[in-house]
C-alpha cells in the first residue's frame, strides 16, 4: 500500500510538471491551443519575407509561442517545432536586448508589436504566428500563416486532467488513512474485517480505468 501511495505522489507530480510547462512554456489556456497541424507541404519564410531551407510536410505539427516578456526578442520554438527533419531547430538559448531572455530555436523576431510582417503575424496576445510558402497542390506558391489548434481542445484537456488528477489526490489521502488504520490495528477489532480496505481498492482501481481512456484520448490519439 505504501508503494501504491508513493506511485500516486509521483504521477501527481508530473502532471503537475506538465501542466507547468503547458502552461508556463508552451502558452497553453483553456481558450487557445498553440499546437497545430499543417495541412499541406510547405516552407517557411524568413523575417524579411524570403523563402528559408525550413520545410515541413503534410501533417507535420508545429508550436506557436509568444514574444518574451518586456517585448523584445522572443521566447519561440521556431514554427516547426515537432516537424523532425523537416524543420526542426537547434536549440539554445540566446540573451535579446533589454531584460528580455528568451529560447531562440531558429527563429527570433526584432519587430514584436502587435501587427502583420513580412515573415510572420503577431497576435494581439503576443503570440507568433509564422508565415510560409505552400509547395504542392492548387494552393502551390502561395503564402499562408500558421493557425491554432481546435479551440476546445485547452479546456477540455485541463478539465479532463484536472478532474482525474483531483480524484487521484483524493485516492491518495485515502489510501494513506487506510494505510495508518490497518497499521494500528483498527480493522482487526471490527467485525466486518478489512471490508473499508477493499471498497477503497475497487475506488483506487476505478481510477485506474478513467486513466487509461484520458491517455488513450488526449496522449495518444
């Protein structure tokens, strides 16, 4: 039971991990999905409009982040920064003017106000949306911008998580009660034994089930 609890900590602790980085890095709310998918292949463009060696393909996911705090340089992975080899920047870091610091991967605006450049749009809420030139099919030679993902997407993962996560806790503070119970004795004076030990087995296993369909649903698919 006390590696049961130990386990139940650890995975509380890295979803609080990563809600952290959605949140915190990634820019993640529950009105805006910064993770979209390109719908064709393409390459992206460069500050002043000119078209890079950065390509992607049908399918290729990208991240859109914001400009760093204090508005200059940006704190970007890139626009592809899930597309492998078709697009995937170094990493490191790089110190901008001001207080600002930010990640540069590849791509690290000067121009950061609000409006629409050359090489890229920035939204109203700092986020940089990357421009490119689609490769293939009728659209061929055309320039588009980058979208965000279904809207509803941030809210129902933080919702869905969320409420996992809170029963989770729950079964924790439960298990350790149980724990402290059956170490002291309790359950062997009552008559109907370790009844309370089972009932919140079958709770804690119930967990289990509801996890498996949110990883299937949300991480996998």
């Amino acid at each position: 039971m006390l590696l049961t609890i130990v386990g139940g900590l650890g995975f509380l602790g890295c979803q609080a991990w990563e809600w952290t980085n959605l949140i915190g890095t990634e820019h993640m709310t529950m009105t805006s999905n910064p993770f979209g998918t390109h719908n064709e292949t393409g390459a992206y463009l460069n500050e002043d409009g000119s078209v890079s060696d950065e390509t992607f393909e049908l399918g290729d996911s990208y991240l859109i982040h914001k400009v760093a705090a204090g508005g200059h340089g940006a704190d970007t992975h890139g626009g592809d920064a899930h597309a492998g080899e078709h697009g995937e920047a170094a990493h490191g870091e790089t110190e901008h003017s001001g207080d600002a610091h930010g990640e540069a991967h590849g791509f690290t605006p000067e121009q950061t106000a609000p409006g629409d450049y050359a090489g890229y749009q920035i939204s109203d809420k700092g986020y940089i949306l990357r421009k490119y030139r689609i490769l293939d099919g009728e659209m061929a030679g055309r320039t588009a911008t980058q979208e965000f993902g279904p809207k509803a997407f941030g809210a129902l993962f933080f919702f869905i998580t969320g409420f996992h996560g809170f029963h989770v806790l729950s079964g924790v503070v439960f298990l350790i009660i149980i724990m402290l119970n059956a170490a002291s004795g309790l359950y062997v004076k009552r008559k109907n034994g370790y009844e309370m030990v089972e009932k919140i087995g079958l709770y804690w296993h119930f967990v289990d089930l509801v996890w498996v369909f949110v990883f299937l649903v949300f991480y996998l698919l």
